[in-house]
C-alpha cells in the first residue's frame, strides 16, 4: 500500500518549512514500523493512512520540539518528555485489526 505523499503529510502537521526530504524519510520510518506491527492482518487503507500520518507526525514533532513544547512542564518547572514510542498514539487506531492486544 502507498503511504501519504510528502504534500498530504505537511498539511497534516501544519509544516511548510521542514524540508521535503526529510518529511518523506518520517514518512519512511512511519510506514516501517505501521507495517512491521501490522504485519499480516488486514486494516482498511483509509485507518492504515491515518496511522502513518500519525506515527510520522510523532516523529517529526521530536526531532523539533523541546519537552515544554512537546510535553508541557510540570508544577516545579521540570519538562515532560516526549514519547519514546512513535506508535504510541498509533496503537489505539489499530487495535480493531490487530489482534497483538
């Protein structure tokens, strides 16, 4: 299945700065591990698309964000940090046709 285009994932995340290149390899990354976690299991294309942008934006919000921006800051000023798994908003959409919960 093709993933989003480089075009379709800007408008999605809001970025019409960041390289094209470098959207695409987010995009890359996001279909390897939407995939890879799929693995055989039939997931309608529009749900599948949704999870690559999803996972994509995760990982493009990291290579950019500071834990205030990204994960707010806590009552004593610490910074929450993102994420490590950029899947981890991926996760809930699949569920339905992933049977790995």
């Amino acid at each position: 299945m093709p993933i989003p285009s480089v075009p379709q994932f800007r408008a999605y995340i809001g970025d019409q700065v960041t390289d094209s290149a470098v959207l695409q390899g987010h995009l890359d990354a996001a279909r390897d591990l939407v995939d890879k976690f799929v693995g055989q299991n039939q997931v309608p294309d529009p749900v599948m698309d949704q999870a690559y942008l999803e996972t994509a934006s995760k990982l493009s919000a990291r290579r950019i964000a500071t834990p205030a921006a990204y994960g707010g800051i806590t009552e004593n000023g610490a910074g929450i940090p993102a994420p490590l798994d950029p899947m981890i908003t991926t996760y809930p959409l699949l569920r339905r046709w992933v049977p790995a919960f």
